[in-house]
C-alpha cells in the first residue's frame, strides 16, 4: 500500500503565483485534512474533510483553497503565495476521524520568495 | 492556540536509557495522541489514550494521562539510536480539531 502520497516534495514560487499541493490516500479513509509545519510552532490545521464532497475550515484558512471531488484525493490550492506560506505542509488521513489516529504523507517543502 | 505543550524541548541520552517526555494541555480533551517524526518525514501516529484512561502501553511505549493537571508523560524504555527523532503530543478538545504541541527533540546517543 502507498498510504497517503504528496506530490511535489519540493516547490518554490515567487509571490503571487498559485500553484495546488496534491495529496492522495489509497486506504479508502473518509477523513482528510491538511496541515503546516513552521518551525517551533507544531502543526497547525488548514482544512479538512470528513467524506467527499464536504470540507471545513481548520485553525489557518487564510489564502488557501480546498475541493474533494473523490474519497482518494484532497488537494491544496494556494490562490496567491505570499512569503508568510513558506512552510512544510503534510497531508493527513484517518479511518475513524479527523482527530483520531492520522496517517500522513511525507510533506511538501514550499519556499515563497 | 497550543493545546498541547511538549517539555522538554530537547532530550539527549544514551541508548538502553529511558527517555521521558510530557505534555501539558490547556482544556479538557477527548483523547490525547502522541506521533513521532524522523528528520524530513511525515509524522507516525504512536498511541492514543482517550480520557477516561490512565495509562496504556504499546512495546517500549508506556503513556500516562492526568486530566486533573492535564498533562501526560510518554516513556520511552531501553531506548535505541532508531529511537532518535521529534516527538509530538497532540489534544483534541471539544472542538473537532486536533492541536500539536512543538515537539521535543530526542536524540539517543549510541
């Protein structure tokens, strides 16, 4: 099994520019959700999505788009990239809920100059 | 806000020692989850002890939880260089959301 993969590993934009972060689970879990990695500050919630074709805003919203169209994917948009969104970002899946025991791919190194 | 504060920051021992880390949390939970991640690497989920629990264990893994002062402590026993890696607590509140403490670095030295 792949579990949870994120495409890319690594992305660098230039202000302004959008671009989506790709996340697919093969585990056929209901429950996504999309978190960012700052350093020294934890992991902090973007979105998520409890089945397909329903999703909720997390603790930081802001500047970042979200669909899920099917139960394996659940990509990331960022409309406009702006500095303060260079961060890791990891995709997240879970059987029994978005609070409870998460499987996450690998990450996306995203740099905004 | 952090729910869920990890502390120390940053643990370094030698391997066959035990290595001790707690969480301290700001509300009342519904369960409590510790992940644990290698350098440039998603995280692992580890264990979940949900509030009307104590204690639970899961190979060298022993996790306590105290709602009374809200905090938890995860035991790491016989510790391994395999070991080395940041290690999160993670409380869900009433709110749907799971919140991540910042971590502590553990590093076992061989």
């Amino acid at each position: 099994n792949a579990g949870v993969t994120q495409t890319p590993k690594f992305q660098v934009l230039k202000t302004g520019q959008s671009m989506t972060l790709q996340c697919a689970q093969d585990m056929n879990h209901e429950y996504m959700s999309w978190y960012r990695q700052d350093p020294g500050m934890g992991l902090r919630l973007i979105h998520y999505s409890v089945g397909a074709g329903i999703t909720d805003q997390g603790e930081v919203p802001n500047g970042y788009n979200v669909s899920r169209s099917t139960t394996e994917d659940f990509p990331l948009r960022l409309l406009s990239a702006a500095p303060s969104q260079t961060s890791v970002y990891f995709c997240a899946s879970s059987l029994t809920g978005v609070n409870e025991k998460l499987f996450f791919g690998s990450g996306t190194q995203l740099s905004v100059l | 806000s952090q729910q869920g504060e990890e502390d120390p920051q940053a643990l370094s021992i030698q391997e066959g020692e035990n290595a001790t880390m707690n969480c301290s949390y700001k509300t009342s939970i519904n369960n409590l989850q510790w992940y644990r991640q290698n350098s440039g690497r998603g995280l692992v989920h580890l264990i979940l002890i949900r509030s009307n629990e104590r204690e639970k264990h899961s190979g060298r893994l022993r996790v306590t939880l105290d709602t009374s002062k809200k905090s938890s402590s995860l035991l790491i026993t016989a510790s391994r260089a395999a070991d080395t890696a940041s290690y999160f607590c993670a409380a869900r509140g009433s709110a749907r959301q799971l919140t991540f403490g910042s971590g502590t670095q553990l590093t076992v030295l061989p």
